[in-house]
C-alpha cells in the first residue's frame, strides 16, 4: 500500500497542508508578537480576528503593514488593504 502512487499523492499533499497551516499560525503569531510591541496587548476581539485569517499571502502583507508610521493601532491593522 505504501508503494501505491495514489497513497504517496496523498501524503504529498497532507504534507502540503500541514506545512501551509504551520506557516500560517506562525505569521498569525508574528503579528500578535509585533503588534503587542507596537500597539497594546489586543482584545479578545481581535485576536480571534487575526486568527480566523487564514490567507498566508494577506498575513504578510499585515507583517509589512505593521511597520508603516500609518498604522496606529490594531483596526488599522486588521482593515484590508
């Protein structure tokens, strides 16, 4: 079974999906680290907001928004570019 080409596309592609998921917790962590620095601790509000982001390309846009002198707080932050 493990030799199988349909099983290995499936690991293929679980492996994808975890590698996906382990970067998007990991930029969604970034942004709660430097956002506490810049701002204030957010409200339980916000960080369900941040984390119901799951689109790994729009969470590294918010790292390179984060330091723009515009960006003063968490609102602005989470408003989508």
């Amino acid at each position: 079974m493990q030799e199988s080409t349909t099983y290995q596309k499936i690991l293929r592609e679980g492996r994808k999906e975890g590698l996906l998921e382990g970067r998007i917790a990991e930029a969604q962590s970034m942004l709660l680290r430097l956002g506490r620095k810049k701002f204030h601790d957010p409200d339980p509000a916000t960080v369900a907001a941040l984390e119901a982001i799951h689109d790994l390309e729009l969470l590294e846009t918010m790292g390179e928004r984060i330091l723009d002198s515009e960006i003063r707080d968490w609102a602005e932050l989470l408003e989508l570019p």
